[in-house]
C-alpha cells in the first residue's frame, strides 16, 4: 500500500502544482494545547520574529509564561500537546513519531521535555524548578521510520 501522506502530482504545461497534503506539514490541521497546568500559560509562540507562524505538527513553536508567585516544581505536567492529524505508518496503523525538542530561553535552561508520545499526543514535563518568566521552545515532529 502506498505512503496515505504522499500524493502524485501530475504538472501540465501551464499548469501549477497543488500543495502537499501532508497534514502534519499543513496550518489547515493544526495541533492544539490541552491540559494546561494551572498558574502558567501555555500558547503557540507568535511573538516576533515568529509573528508569521501558523501552528503545524511538524514544527510546534511553544510560549510558556509562569507569572510571578510561587515557581513551577520539577517533575510538573505542564500540558498536552495534540497532533491536528495522527500519526501512522505506510499501511495506516498509528504510529507515534519522534519528537526533538530545541529550548529558546536565554540564559536558563529550563529542561523541558516531551514525554509519553503517541500517535496523536505527546506531553511536556520540566526537570528543573521554573521560576517566573518567559520560556520558549520549539518541537520538531518527524514520523518514525
């Protein structure tokens, strides 16, 4: 059975090429936060210079604040993240992908990782204590081979 994310494009002289219909690669199936821990804020990263991303499984761009008060303990459940589109393989079972992770946040390392992957979720937790302030990471989704 061939790859459900790939399709055949066939270009006419004069013609133009229709857009992927990788779904994981495409802002109209986007992912979506859920399961926020209380006290912080969790929002797809739209702040300069990422004012022109639009939120895509393959490349999720987080924006986490912790406002001022008590930090944020080690071991926290931060939120869930959920695909726009599961995950399969070639003959459509659900298979969950990797996820790599990049932390933005200058001058602290907040260890923050994305933990107990499915085909459809993914979760993140912080290693270390998260004192007040604006955090910023970035996740990049590849399907498992």
């Amino acid at each position: 059975m061939a790859n459900p994310l790939e399709k055949e494009v066939v270009v006419t002289e004069g013609g133009t090429t229709p857009q992927s219909t990788d779904r994981h690669r495409s802002p109209d199936f986007p992912p979506s936060i859920q399961s926020i821990l209380a006290g912080v804020s969790v929002a797809f990263d739209n702040d300069a210079p990422n004012q022109y991303y639009r939120p895509i499984d393959a490349v999720i761009k987080l924006r986490i604040e912790v406002p001022p008060g008590p930090n944020v303990p080690a071991g926290s459940n931060l939120c869930t993240i959920k695909f726009g589109s599961e995950y399969v393989d070639s003959g459509g079972k659900p298979l969950p992908p990797i996820v790599l992770d990049c932390d933005e946040s200058p001058g602290f390392a907040t260890a923050i990782r994305a933990l107990w992957l499915t085909s459809n979720t993914f979760m993140l937790r912080n290693d270390n204590v998260l004192p007040n302030g604006i955090f910023r990471l970035r996740f990049v989704t590849q399907p498992s081979l």
